[in-house]
C-alpha cells in the first residue's frame, strides 16, 4: 500500500478509535473508562471527516461526545462508590465471542473473503466507482431527502415523535407529585443556596433527552 | 507560503504540511498573547464600571501590567495534592484553551484569509462547544474535591441547556444565508443580520453568555458557595490557562457575533484591500466583547433554578418561534434564495425586521404580565404575614425583596 498523509491520517483516526475501545473495557476506573470511550468516538468522527462526511463528523462530536457520553459521565457520577467498585463480572467470554462473531460477519461484507469461497451475492463487493465519492453538497442533500414525502419524511417524523414521547416522559418522570405542589416550590427558598440533591437529579435526564 | 517551500525543493504534500502547522503555531500564538492585552482591555474597562481608574502602574496605561501578572503566574509552584487523578487533572486545563482556540480555525478574518473554510463551519462551531464541557467536567473530577465537583455539575448542566438556544439561535443565519460555511454566511451577509433578526441577536448574546460561564452566569464558580468551583485546586500555569481560556472566550463570543451577525470583515473597500477586512472583523468583534463586559459588571449573579428556568421555560420555546417565525418569512417573501446584492437584500431585510420587532414587543409584554403577577403575589403574601399573629420566619422579606 502507497503511503501517502491520507493513509497516515487514516492510521492514526484508526490508532485512536481501537485504541481507545480497547482501554474503555479494560480499564478499572469507570470514570477513565468514559473518557477512553470519548476519544473512541473523536476517532470515529474524525474517520468520518476522513471519507469526506464533514457533517456526519460534526454531528457525532455534537451528539455522542457532547451528550450522550456526558450522560454516561453523569450516570457513573451519581453512582455511589463508584471508583471503589469493581466494574467487572463474568460475562467477558459472552462478549468475547459477540465481538468475534461482528467481527467476523462485518468482514466477510466489506472483504472479497465470501466470494472467493464461493458464496454468491453475501458480500458488498466495493470497488474503486462503487460506492462513488460523495456528493460536494451532501448536506442540501440530506435536507430534502428527509422532507421528501418519497423518501425519509416519514422515518424522520416517526423518529421525532420518538424523541418527543421520551421528553414528555422524561418530564412527567421528575414531575413532583400532589404533595410536593402544597410545599413551597424552590423558587421561594430564601437563602442562595444548592437546590436540594433530589432536585438537581431530577433535572438532569430531561437536560440531556432534548439533547439528541 | 506553500509556493515558498516548493521552490526550496520540498514535495507538495510536505510543503502543504508545514505551512499549515505553522499556521496552526501562528495563529495560536497570536489567540494567547492577545488574552494578555485581553486581560488588561477587561481590567481597564471593569475599572470603569465601577468607577475607578484600573491598572495604570506598569508602563503607559498600566499596559505591562498583564505581562508582569503572566509572567508570574507562570513562575509560581504547581502545587497537586494527593488524591488527585493525575492525567485527568493536567490534561482538563489544555482541553479548555484547546476548545476555544478550535474556534479561530473557522473564523474568516479577510475574505481570503481563512484558516479552512468548513462547509459545516457552524456544527464544527457547536462540536468545539462540547468539548469545553468535557473539560470543566475532567477538571471537577480530577481534583478530587467536593466543590470542584458541584461546580463541574453546575457548569455542565448550565453549558447543555444553553447549548440548545444557541445552536438554534445560530440556526437563523444558517437559514438566512443558505450556507453553514462561514466564509458563506459572511458573503451573503448584504443587510446585517444584526439588523435583520435583532432578536436572534438577544438570544445569541444571553445563551453565550451562560455558555462563558461568566457573570451573571458564573454560578459554576459562585465564590461565596463553592470557593471556585471547578478550579478551585489548580494552581500556577494550569489555572493560568484556565482563565486564559475564559477571556479567549469572551473575546471569542465578540467575534463569532460578528461573523454570524455584524457582517464579518464586510465593509466598504474591503473588495479592493482585503486585507482591511480583518480591521472591520477587530473593530465589529469588540462589540460583542463590550457587551459581554457590559452586562458581566452591571447584572447580578442569577441562582441555579432560575438559571434553568430561563433556559428552558423561556430561552429554548423563544428561540424555536424564532426560527420558526425567521424560516417562515424567508420562504414566503419571493426571491430570497438568490440574493446577490444589497439591494435586493434591504427588503426582505425589512420585513423581517418588522415581523422581528413585533415578536420583541409581544415576549416584552408577556414579560411585563408575568412580572406584574409574581410581584402581587408576593405582595399579597406580605401583607398576609403583617397581619398574621407572628411573623413565621425569614422568608418574606427576603422573598418580597427580590
């Protein structure tokens, strides 16, 4: 293979995205281990940035390094004891073997492996035209395809009634019940101070739904 | 640059490479020591505000004095106590200037020069956002104390809520330029969007401003409660950065404000002398940064749950009729996917502005309704309790003064 920086570039993302899965589930401190996951998903983004999908890339800094792995950062937070448990148990042969069959299938897609055994028609069988490169303004694209009634407009609606459930229900989650509406609300607590720990919990998980 | 390094007989590639690191180096220079004269416009101008003179000792106008404070910021002991998650701890301050610096790659000073020209300019805009979250967050966490801690909590739950009236405030010139690249936006910025959309300008500057974490946002830091919040165990170079961080940010706000809003380097004979460009984008960028001073030492600090409240009951459904309002009066006026000159641009412009005003006017007047209904009803609860037989506590005229 031609070195060239792309190829290089390309190795270092790859470095970074392994790298990091790798140290997510064999480090011990469950805090560490989110921020390894963080910089998996920095590689995979700037993989994405790599094959010409400047918005993808974005949208995955926005969304799974900006919300859902400060989630995760919040979970193990309100976890208590969190760095003096074991974040371990017996299940890693079961994922062993999950990740070696995912493995096993993706590669059997993307390489011309299945073919020259004599399967027809299981792999992708990418070439050099195929898939083509992406389009300069893939993002206009991707605009009206998701308004075109002929093509995502209802798979994009469903999804953001989807979303729009989970908030409610989020909120009416954290909603105080009938007799925490007779005690005075927060907003009158005199003093500047901490809202009450239960408060800030309930707070949270509405913050970071209407985030995806 | 790059034509410099080809003569000298390198191949493209590498030439291509080194002109940009040094570029990178250049311009992050440049960001770090302009913090310095930064640092003392903040000074001279907070000195003001509050009516006194400021740093006016070392050098003209007290102008060496930041360099004598950075010199010893850095000379000073970098203290780390036990306990404290070691890379965590040292990486959270690099990750804070990082951020923030991320931002200057997109910004076009001149209508040449431009470090590169994404056409996602304004998601990689709101991508650099996040990461400055992860970095109070790492701060808090690795220093291993309790303050640190809330505060990181407070910062981060203050930087998603505004995150959300921001990236939709950003949305609008997004709309109403056609364009997510910056250097976009600014071409097709023939009337201010200032002008335009003054609205989404409001909503710009107050979700920026909490995204700064500055005052009256600065809860993440309230001294009186949580000491310094999330930095309350750095010490040294590493709290240096931290604040350099904080005032590149505020400057920063001024200059996507400026870009996004004000026209960027627009102005007149900028198509002969580009390079007067990046004059007009300084001189626009310092509005914003007097803003941000502006209401940072005039408007006290705003406690959690109204924080929230602000953001959420009343920033984030604004800004969707914004947009929704915006989006609307740009596809129903005729003609306003081709604008390629002022002069078709002043009447959509106009409109907008109208439409734009009459929003502003009717927010004032629910504003105005819901002020006057908590003011009677603390008042109601007052005078309930000077009539009452004894007056239960101290929370009625802490409440009524408010």
């Amino acid at each position: 293979m031609e070195l060239t920086v792309e190829s290089l570039v390309f190795l270092l993302f790859s470095l970074i995205t392994l790298g990091g899965g790798l140290l997510v589930v064999t480090t011990r401190n469950l805090f560490h281990g989110a921020l390894f996951l963080m910089l998996s998903l920095f590689g995979v983004a700037g993989l994405f940035a790599l094959l010409t999908a400047p918005f993808l890339a974005g949208i995955q800094v926005v969304v799974y390094i900006g919300a859902i792995a400060i989630l995760i950062i919040f979970a193990i937070m309100l976890t208590p004891q969190v760095t003096a448990t074991r974040p371990s148990n017996n299940q890693w042969i079961a994922a062993l073997v999950v990740a070696v069959v995912l493995f096993a299938l993706l590669a059997s897609i993307v390489t011309p492996l299945m073919d020259e055994l004599g399967v027809e028609g299981w792999g992708a069988s990418f070439t050099e035209t195929d898939p083509p490169p992406v389009p300069e303004d893939s993002i206009a694209d991707l605009g009206a395809a998701f308004v075109d009634p002929q093509r995502f407009m209802l798979p994009f609606e469903v999804a953001s009634i989807l979303l729009m459930a989970a908030l409610v229900g989020a909120v009416m989650m954290v909603r105080p019940s009938r007799e925490d509406d007779e005690a005075p609300a927060p907003v009158e607590a005199a003093e500047v101070a901490e809202p009450a720990p239960p408060r800030a919990d309930a707070v949270e998980p509405v913050l970071v739904e209407s985030q995806e | 640059m790059t034509d410099f390094l080809i003569d000298l007989g390198l191949s493209r590639g590498l030439a291509v490479l080194i002109a940009k690191t040094l570029g990178v180096f250049a311009l992050a220079t440049i960001g770090l020591v302009w913090t310095i004269f930064l640092i003392w416009i903040e000074r001279k101008v907070a000195a003001r505000f509050q009516d006194r003179v400021g740093p006016n000792r070392a050098g003209p106008f007290g102008l060496v004095q930041s360099f004598a404070d950075a010199i010893k910021i850095i000379l000073k002991e970098d203290i780390m106590h036990r306990g404290v998650d070691r890379w965590v701890f040292n990486i959270a301050p690099l990750l804070s200037v990082m951020a923030v610096l991320m931002l200057w790659v997109v910004i076009p000073w001149t209508p040449t020069l431009v470090g590169v020209d994404l056409s996602v300019g304004v998601v990689y805009v709101i991508a650099a956002g996040a990461i400055s979250a992860i970095a109070i967050l790492m701060a808090g966490w690795g220093s291993n104390n309790k303050f640190a801690l809330l505060g990181a909590f407070r910062a981060v739950a203050q930087l998603i809520s505004y995150e959300v009236p921001t990236v939709l405030a950003l949305l609008v010139p997004v709309v109403l330029a056609g364009s997510m690249s910056l250097q976009g936006i600014v071409r097709e910025q023939h009337v201010m969007y200032a002008l335009a959309a003054p609205l989404t300008v409001l909503i710009f500057i107050i979700a920026s401003m909490a995204e700064l974490g500055r005052a009256p946002f600065d809860i993440l830091e309230a001294e009186s409660e949580l000491v310094a919040g999330y930095q309350v165990e750095y010490s040294g170079f590493k709290f240096g950065l931290f604040y350099v961080g904080e005032f590149l940010h505020a400057y920063t706000v001024g200059l996507t404000m400026a870009v996004f809003f004000l026209g960027g380097w627009r102005g007149p004979f900028v198509d002969d002398l580009p390079a007067l460009g990046a004059v007009y984008l300084f001189l626009k960028s310092f509005i914003g940064y007097f803003i941000v001073l502006w209401i940072r030492m005039t408007v006290p600090r705003v406690r959690v749950d109204q924080m929230l409240d602000l953001g959420w009951k009343f920033l984030v459904p604004l800004s969707l009729l914004n947009l929704v309002v915006v989006a609307l009066v740009w596809k129903i006026y005729p003609g306003t996917d081709s604008i390629d000159s002022f002069s078709e641009a002043i009447g959509p412009s106009l409109v907008l502005l109208v439409v734009n005003i009459l929003m502003i006017l009717g927010v004032g007047a629910v504003l105005r309704e819901q002020g006057r209904r908590e003011r009677e009803r603390i008042e109601a609860k007052q005078r309930a309790l000077e009539l009452g037989a004894e007056p239960v506590s101290d929370v009625a005229p802490a409440g009524a003064g408010r």
